[in-house]
C-alpha cells in the first residue's frame, strides 16, 4: 500500500489541521484529517482532540460500522465541549476520515474535509460537504447562483460540542484494481482542483510539487492523504 502525506500552514499563522495515520487493534488500518474551525480559538488542540478520541474508541470496538463510527464522533463531540466549557471558548473541526478494514473502505465526514474515491483518472465517488451553499441548493432555493457563493465556507455540521450538528456522513466501499483514496481539507479543495491533484499524483516527484504549489496558492492549512491500496510502494 502507498500512502502519501502533506500539510502546511498557507498564510495562516498556525496550522490548525490534524492528519492522523495509524493502525487499529483489529488490524484495520486509519486516516483523518480534522480541520480546526476558522475564526474559532484553539482550533489546533480542537482538531488534536477529535482525532485522539476517534481513533481510541474506534480502537477498541469489535467491528467497524456506521453506528460504531457515529459514536465515536460522539465520543469526541463530547470531549470538545468539555474542553470549551474549561477553556470557556468556542473551538471545534470538521473531519474526513477512511478506516480501511479488510477489503471495505469505511469513509465518514462531518463537515467540509473531502473524500473521494479515484480509479485512474475517473471520480467514482465524493463526499459531499454539509455547508450552507449545500443545503440551499439542496432545498432548491431561489436564490441566484452567483450570490450563493458567500454561504461556501460556513459549516452547517462540526463537532464543536453541539449534539445536534454532529451527525457524520457515511459510506462503505468495496475497492477494486486501480482504485486509489483522497482525503483533503478545505485549503486544498479551495485552492486546486482534484485534476490537478491527479497529475501530481502520477509524476515521481509529485509530493514536492503539489507542496510547492500550495506554498505559493494556498491561502489556508492544507493537508492531503492519498491511500493506493494496490501499489506496493510506500512512501
């Protein structure tokens, strides 16, 4: 299996993204990237916190499924509001995470961290953020395109300590040959397309280019995870 990896700071002053690579006792294998809330405090310890408490509840249940998965998320949406309410701040992140188990790509989100599922150079699948422009065009607003574009960035689903805005996307996946998995935030998303990305992917020195391309671009942390479970070639 081929893993790749990459985060950076943009013009931000820290990096509140969170990459989390590791292997479950189950021998499952786990990725997430947790993005720290913009415009919230803390957010770098708020994204650490999420992952910490995904991963180790997920760590020490019997099977991966939708429902161990929201309750993990649970797990961490709670740990977040206990550590608001110490802190008396308003902190929280946004998640993707893949937990790959057997053959099954477990993929979850809360949020705008992006997923997607890659054979060659055809999408076959990708998550879909909950952000406001979403559910507006979801409920089929009348609003006109060009001023929904102000909505784009703000959340309708975090974990945040809120209950009621934790509830995870999910999807179950069985990979083929030649399938390969992205996960990346909102400062890689917003910046380049997943085209672009692609052909980075395919070149040997890929990772160093697509760095320096954010380096130059990017306007917020970036973090990228890249899983080509066929290739035998890690990085």
């Amino acid at each position: 299996m081929k893993i790749q990896q990459l985060t950076g700071i943009g013009k931000r002053e820290s990096n509140q993204d969170f990459i989390c690579i590791d292997g479950l006792v189950s021998g499952a294998s786990f990725f997430l990237i947790a993005d720290g809330m913009g415009g919230y405090e803390k957010g770098d310890e708020a994204a650490r916190i999420v992952s910490e408490n995904i991963f180790t509840f997920l760590n020490y249940v019997e099977g991966i499924n939708e429902q161990n998965v929201q309750q993990a998320t649970q797990k961490a949406n709670l740990a977040i509001r206990q550590f608001n309410i110490k802190n008396n701040i308003k902190s929280g992140a946004t998640i993707g995470g893949i937990i790959l188990e057997k053959n099954i790509f477990h993929i979850f989100w809360i949020g705008d961290v992006m997923v997607y599922q890659i054979n060659k150079d055809k999408v076959l699948f990708q998550t879909k953020s909950h952000t406001l422009i979403n559910s507006l065009l979801d409920s089929k607003s009348t609003r006109e395109e060009k001023s929904l574009g102000k909505y784009k960035h703000i959340v309708t689903r975090s974990i945040s300590g809120k209950p009621s805005e934790s509830s995870i996307g999910y999807r179950a996946i069985q990979y083929s040959e030649d399938d390969s998995f992205i996960i990346c935030s909102d400062g890689v998303h917003n910046t380049i397309s997943l085209e672009r990305i692609l052909v980075y992917a395919r070149q040997e020195n890929g990772l160093q280019e697509l760095e320096n391309q954010f380096l130059k671009e990017a306007q917020d942390n970036y973090s990228i995870i890249r899983i080509a479970p066929n290739d035998p070639i890690g990085i």
